[in-house]
C-alpha cells in the first residue's frame, strides 16, 4: 500500500483571478467528481429502457415519473 513518504512532492499554485459570471466572482471547485454522475445514470435508464421503446427520460428521472413511462410503454 503507497504511503505519503513514496509519493514525490506536490507543488499548488493559486489563480486568484475572479470570475465575470456572477456577483462575488467566486468560482466552483470540487464538483469534478460529481458532474459525471447524472449523465452516467441517465444513460443506463435509458439502455435499460430501450427495449420497451423509451428514447427520452425527462429529468429528475423519480420512479413515479419512470413508472408513468413504463406504464405508457406497455399500453
């Protein structure tokens, strides 16, 4: 298991240059992490969806909105 003393050192930098999008000119950080999760689950509900013809799953995707679609599907 690599421990802190087998990893080489880390410089970090700052770019305090304000943002223009937005009053306080603050800027996001750390939702790298998470911008990915949405897309992923949206398109395993529509691969698991496909067979019953759904293209579109409007979003937030709740399970009473996907069960209105599944229900619409088989009718």
């Amino acid at each position: 298991m690599p421990r802190a003393g087998d990893l080489s050192a880390i410089h970090c930098d700052s770019n305090p240059v304000p943002t223009k999008t937005n009053p306080l000119g603050v800027k996001g950080a750390g939702e790298a992490g998470s911008v990915g999760a949405l897309p992923a689950v949206g398109n395993a509900l529509a691969d698991a969806l496909s067979p019953l013809g759904i293209r579109d799953i409007p979003m937030p995707a709740t399970p009473e909105r996907l069960w209105r679609l599944i229900r619409a599907a088989r009718s």
